[in-house]
C-alpha cells in the first residue's frame, strides 16, 4: 500500500495537505493581479487599499504570502469586486475562498 500524498515529500511538504493538488498559490497570484488592477486606479484606490498594498511588502511586520492576505481580507476584496461588478474577481474569490480557505 502506497503512502498518502501528504506523507511522500517530506522535505518540502505542500503547506495545505487537504488541498493537495489545487493551485492555491498559483489562483493567489492571479487574484493579487486583479486586485492590483483596481488599485492603480487612482478613482478606485483608497486608505485602506493603500495599507493592503503595503501589508503585502511586509511594511508593517512580516511579509505575509498572498494567499494569507487574501484570506485575512475576503469581505474587503469582495466589496471590492462587487463594488466594481468585477465577475471574474468575484468568481475567482469564491473558488478560493472555497478551495482554499
């Protein structure tokens, strides 16, 4: 019997075993393009968009990944998207929240 997925790399083990297979990173990145997209905007940028853009750096503690800002900001980025009638973002939120989250 063949070991689990979560239990053949060992050195360096996907950091969400439940999610083993699913682009999480890879639909983060993507999801920080779009939210960098609105945010150049100068009509639809705004204080906190600013701070988020700088959390990201690590400009005020650790540099998170994006998948844990995304996480630690859905209501925001989703506000966002709706606010914009921005479908794409709000459909790629919703399989990252649901996948990933």
């Amino acid at each position: 019997m063949g070991k689990c997925a979560c239990q053949q790399n060992k050195a360096k083990p996907d950091r969400y075993v439940s999610f083993d297979g699913i682009d999480c990173e890879g639909n983060a990145r993507l999801m920080m393009e779009m939210i960098l997209a609105h945010a150049a905007d100068p009509a639809k940028s705004n204080k906190f968009w600013d701070y988020f853009l700088k959390k990201r750096e690590g400009g005020s503690g650790p540099k998170p990944d994006d998948l844990f800002l995304i996480h630690s900001n859905l209501n925001q980025i989703r506000e966002l998207f709706e606010q914009y009638e921005d479908e794409s973002g709000l459909k790629l939120l919703d399989k990252i929240e649901i996948e990933c989250c």
